[in-house]
C-alpha cells in the first residue's frame, strides 16, 4: 500500500490498527518474541520493586522495550527475506545474522542497565 488517501484522524486509527495486527502476528508466529514478552512480564513489576527512582524505573523498563522493538524489526526482516523462498543466498543471510545481531545487542545493553542501576 504505497500510498492511501486516509488523512487525520482517519489514518490515525487505520496506522494504529496495523500496528496491532503486527504485534498479534508477531505473537502468534515468533516463539522469541513471546519469551521476550514473558521476560518483560516479570521484570517490568520487579523494576517497581527494586527502585523508588523514577528515572532509573525509567532505564530498566525501556531497556527492556528496546528488546521487544528490535526484536519486531528482526522478525519483520526475516519474514521479508523468507517471502522471497527457500533458497539459500549469502545476503539473506548476512542481513537475517545481523538483525539477529540487534537483538543480542540488545540484551547486552538491556543487561548492563540493570546492572549498572541495581549495583
């Protein structure tokens, strides 16, 4: 859909509706995802536990939001290659082992924020 006539609020509601449809895709079809989503379960109400600071709150949970997002992207990037078949192609798989790269990424810095703010 390259290009809609949607305007205002409209398109607002039309972008949000998309945006739901990704993350229930996502939940259905990436086992990942809902690990992450688990882990986010429990670490977000023991960041209200561990701190009364609302900034380093703030730090912990977005870490682990960052996981979630770069995790939606790595999937996104998979399912754009995979659409295209089996085959096996050295840029497929250098751009799926690099957004696979993001995601560890972020689990390092999702990890030395917690550590940092917790120590």
């Amino acid at each position: 859909m390259a290009y809609s006539n949607h305007r205002g609020l409209t398109r607002v509601i039309k972008a949000f509706g998309y945006s739901w449809n990704g993350l229930r895709s996502t939940f259905r079809h990436e086992e990942a995802f809902r690990q992450e989503l688990l882990l986010c379960l429990v670490l977000v109400p023991a960041a209200f536990l561990l701190t009364d600071v609302g900034l380093e709150r703030a730090l912990l949970i977005g870490s682990l939001f960052l996981i979630l997002i770069v995790e939606l992207l790595n999937s996104g990037i998979e399912a754009a290659i995979d659409r295209f078949g089996d085959e096996l192609h050295e840029l497929s798989a250098r751009a799926k082992d690099m957004a696979s790269a993001a995601v560890l990424l972020s689990f390092i810095h999702a990890g030395v924020i917690w550590l940092l703010v917790l120590l």
